[in-house]
C-alpha cells in the first residue's frame, strides 16, 4: 500500500503527509512533495521535498511508517530539476558536508581500488611503492565511513584530519567489542 501510494504522488504530481522513522531517530511526520525514486543497493529511496524545511531529502522507503497522498491537491513538479544533481557529490546515495579526500592504499589493497571508478571526482595516482593515493571531492557520510572501514589498516585518510580522527574511533570501539 505504502509504494502504491508513493507511486500514485509520483505519477500524479500529490502532495502527501508521511510518518518516517529515520535510523536512531524518533518517528516523525513530514509534508512532503515526492520527486523521484531511485534504487541503490537492493534498496528503494525517494527524493522529495521537506515542504516544511524546503530541502529535497532522501527517504528510504522501507522507514516509511505510514505515507498518504493529498487527492485532489497537486505541486509544481521544479523546472530543470534533475534527480541526478542530488548525489553528484555523494558517494553513493547520502549526501554529507561536500570536502576533499585524501587517502592512501597499502600495496595489497591497492589494486582493488585500481580497478575502479568510486566517483567522478576522484584522481587516482600510483606510487612506486605499489601504493595508491585517491584524491575525490565528496560528502562526507555514513556510506564513505562504512567504505573505508571496509578496507581496514589497508586505506590512510591524509586529509580531511576529523574524518581520519573518526574513523580512528570507529575502529577503537570496533575492537574493544
């Protein structure tokens, strides 16, 4: 019922009133107009705008608790919006504060990253050592957090130093459980 609803807003252009449990947070009610949706990691997110706070804000649709369109009312869909302009400096689909990063891969972890492309921004340079550093220009999130942890003592964040400080003790409390 709830992706039909959401659907419906979408394809109709209604206004609707959703409750939503953010991760952590409390349940709470937001006005919303819905934009778009997009899949990411066997998850499904909707884009709409915080009518209320009047910031585009990304739900996963899975927290929606309850979601009810506003028959009968209709917003005015933004010209030129583009869905893709959302997550153009996020790595992956949550946004953060937008900053340079600097890391450094060890020589075993090195090739893995190599191989791809993590996001348009970044510049990729081999050192002789077999090392990789990996300058990108993107928010700082839960997901990049995740990512980098992911490669353990095998990744150095050079820079933005709160993000290295960070991820520090995320390891620490990691290790003393």
């Amino acid at each position: 019922d709830t992706l039909d609803e959401i659907l419906t807003a979408l394809l109709r252009q209604n206004p609707a009133e959703a409750m939503y449990a953010r991760v952590g947070g409390a349940l709470r009610t937001y006005r919303l107009h819905p934009y778009t949706l997009a899949h990411w990691r066997q998850g499904l997110y909707l884009y709409a705008l915080d009518i209320d706070a009047n910031v585009v804000k990304t739900y996963a649709v899975d927290r929606f608790r309850a979601f009810k369109r506003m028959r009968g009312e209709v917003f005015a869909y933004p010209e030129g919006f583009d869905p893709e302009s959302l997550v153009a400096d996020c790595f992956g689909i949550i946004g953060g504060s937008v900053q340079t990063i600097e890391l450094r891969f060890n020589r075993q972890t090195a090739p893995y990253v190599r191989e791809r492309i993590w996001h348009d921004s970044q510049v990729a340079e081999p050192l002789s050592s077999g090392e990789l550093e990996l300058t990108m220009r993107v928010g700082v999130s839960p997901e990049l957090e995740s990512w980098l942890m992911s490669f353990g003592p095998g990744v150095q964040v050079l820079s933005p130093t709160s993000l290295a400080a960070r991820l520090r003790r995320l390891h620490a409390e990691a290790a003393q459980q």
